[in-house]
C-alpha cells in the first residue's frame, strides 16, 4: 500500500478493504461514492472483473459495504453502483443497515455494444442511502434543473385560487440521462468505466458541502476526487491498478511526476503530438492559413 496526498486531497493505492480496514478511521467521512467492479469480465489495465460465483462476488461486496457504512459519520450519504443484475442483492443488504432514499437509474444514450437479440441495456443504478433519515446533507438549490412545465411550457396552474405559474426549477428525478464518456470528450481518460463528471458533480453538490471529506474506495479515473476538488471539498480515492494510480496524482495535481516518468494525458489519435524535435512556431499556420484564403 502507498499513499500520495497534496492540500486536503490523499490517494491510496492499494486494496480497498485493506486501506478501508487500516487507513481510515471509523465514523470520519461525509459522503461515499463507490463504483466497484461489477463481475462482468470488464479488464481494467489487465485486472480481469471477474468472480468464480455470484456467491463469492456478494460476499466480497458485503465485506466492503460493511466497511463502507461504518467510515460513514453519522449523518453521512453513500451512493453505490453495480451491475443492475447485482443491484437487488444490494438492495436487500443494504436497507437492512441504512436508509435507502433513492433508487437513481443512470440513462445514457447508446452502450458500446448494440443488442440485436434482446433490449439493449442503456442504463446503470445507483442506491442513494444515508445513516440518519431525519439529519443528512441536501443541498437542494445547488441541484435545481429546469421544470419543462414552468421553464419552457411556461404554464400556469388555474386550479389554485390565485392563478399560479408553476415553478420554473426543481430537484431532479431519480431518472439522470447523462451521457457516457466518450473519446472526444475532454475529460475522457482510458479506463473503460469511466463515470462522467456531471454525474458526480450532482451527487457531491447534493450530498456534501465545502470542506467535508468525499470518499471513493474504487476511484478508477479519480473522476469523485477530482470533482470534489473542483467543488472545494477534500477527497480520499483508493485504488489497486498503479496505472489509474497515476491518472489520478494528475488530476488531482498531486504529482507532476511519477517515477522519473512525466505524468501527461494520453493524446488522442487526432491531437497533434509535439514533441522536443517536432516544435513549431505557430505563427506560421495562422499565416499559411490567411495566404491560402485571400489568394482564393
Ligand atoms: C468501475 S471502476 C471505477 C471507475 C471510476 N468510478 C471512474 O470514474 O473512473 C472500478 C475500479 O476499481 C478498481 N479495483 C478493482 N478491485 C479493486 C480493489 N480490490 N481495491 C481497489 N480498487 C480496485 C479497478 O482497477 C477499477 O479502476
């Protein structure tokens, strides 16, 4: 296990339950977001996501669940994911020990593969819980989105006494359609799970508030952390493949450097790679470019 840590945000790489068990303390962390393998044979840097057994993949997820709950304070919120297949498993182990407020469905637009033989499947849940129904974070202004009927509709209610417009925002559903990562995208890193940050970017807002502490025991892409940071909270990830390790002392601004290796995003295919030898003054393409058009 190692740990990286720059002003309020800590990287552990390593095995979750190891750094859930021996690096964080019972009861400390406001806001958990935890997106685990789903035992669906994804490969993540070579780590094949697969169990021998559903059995063995639940009890596995049961003893970080357990570990989960407990680092949560007492008015904490934790959103899980897994694959909707495992999801009722959750379902039941979890209301047994928290409150279960929502059951969010993550609607995107297309899947990587198109089912020709059955309905594709476009979405992924995600459990919303907290330890305390009656004393949790909820920052309901800082999520609003539009109401189609007040905001674009622009109806107004005749039923009331006093004709009424209705309201032009609202807390959002528990259906999100929020579109995947996809390559072009910015914030599009290689992992092949990557969660969006408009994603996290609502549950942080919603669920926690500047200064507490965001936890993320399968960080991946670090895409929780580096939304919290963005939103000025502090961040914990935890994750076991060295290469994702990397992603995130990036993101966050941890490191610029990991072992001698300077730490830079990946070029996409179509970006222009500079190198030391292939440096250029860019004055130059601006010229050729207004030569080309006015001699048209
Ligand atoms: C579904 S992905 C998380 C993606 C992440 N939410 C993001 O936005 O990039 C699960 C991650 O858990 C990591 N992982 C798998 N087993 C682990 C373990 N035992 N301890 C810590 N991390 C683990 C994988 O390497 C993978 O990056």
């Amino acid at each position: 296990m190692r740990l990286f840590e720059k002003n309020g945000h800590a990287i552990i790489w390593g095995d979750t339950i190891e750094a859930l068990s021996s690096e964080i303390p019972d009861g400390s962390v406001d806001l958990i977001f935890a997106d685990p393998p789903y035992n669906i044979g994804k490969n993540f840097n070579g780590r094949k996501d697969h169990w021998p057994s559903d059995e063995a993949y639940l009890s596995w997820c049961y003893e970080w669940l357990n570990l989960c709950i407990a680092k949560l304070k007492p008015h904490g919120s934790f959103y899980v994911m897994t694959a909707t297949q495992n999801m009722p498993y959750f379902d039941i182990f979890l209301r047994k020990r928290l409150h279960i407020l929502s059951r969010i469905v993550w609607a995107y637009d297309s899947s990587g593969v198109q089912a020709r033989n059955y309905f594709g499947s476009l979405y992924e849940p995600i459990l919303f819980c907290v330890k305390d129904k009656d004393n949790y974070t909820f920052n309901t202004d800082d999520i609003l989105v539009a109401a189609r009927t007040g905001a674009t509709r622009k109806l107004i209610d005749y039923r009331k006494p006093i004709p009424t417009k209705y309201n032009t925002k609202k807390v959002p559903g528990n259906v999100w359609n929020i579109p995947r990562v996809r390559y072009r995208m910015d914030e599009y890193e290689n992992h092949p799970t990557q969660k969006p940050t408009a994603l996290l970017d609502r549950i942080v807002k919603a669920s926690s508030n500047p200064g507490d502490l965001v936890l993320d025991p399968f960080s991946g892409t670090f895409t929780t952390s580096y939304v919290a940071q963005s939103l000025g909270r502090d961040s914990l990830g935890i994750e076991i493949e060295e290469e994702y390790v990397k992603v995130g002392l990036r993101r966050l601004a941890i490191q610029e450097h990991y072992n001698g290796e300077v730490l830079r995003r990946e070029p996409k295919t179509y970006e222009q790679q500079d190198g030391p030898d292939q440096q250029h003054l860019a004055i130059f393409e601006r010229h050729a470019q207004w030569n080309t058009t006015s001699h048209r």
